[in-house]
C-alpha cells in the first residue's frame, strides 16, 4: 500500500512536470540582440551621416591621430602585489 502511493505520487508528479511550460518560450531567437546591435551600427546606403561638432569632434580627433602611450615597465614586485 505505501509503495504504491509514493509509485502514485511519483507519477503525478511526473506528469505534472511535463505539462508545465517550457522556459524560455517568451524569450526572442537566441542571439537577435547581437544581431540588432550590430545591425544598428551598420551603415547602409541612404542612411543619414551625423556630423560630429564641438569638442567632443576635437577630442576624439586628437587621441585618434596622437601618439599611443605604453604603461611603464615595472620591476619591482612589490608594486605588482608580489609582496
């Protein structure tokens, strides 16, 4: 009698587990929000240019065409945590 309540109550179980719904089924395609990203940084044909002004323009120009700096070399371990 005890094994075949708990047989019982494992099939219900069971059977309750596979009419529950499936996650993810709410969620888009996988990978559509790479795939808009990418899309919205793309330029197509007819798409409008905005220019950039101000000092944004001018900052962004200047690290563009500057000189790349390299961090120092450092030798001594116990400025690298090495203590």
């Amino acid at each position: 009698m005890f094994i075949s309540r708990i047989a019982l109550m494992v099939a219900a179980g069971a059977l309750l587990t596979g009419c529950a719904s499936s996650p993810g089924d709410d969620l888009g395609p996988f990978g559509a929000s790479v795939r808009h990203a990418m899309a919205s940084q793309t330029y197509r044909e007819g798409d409008p240019i905005r220019p950039m002004a101000g000092e944004q323009a001018v900052k962004a120009m200047k690290a563009y065409r500057g000189p790349s700096e390299t961090p120092p070399i450092v030798l001594d371990a116990t400025a690298m945590g090495m203590e």
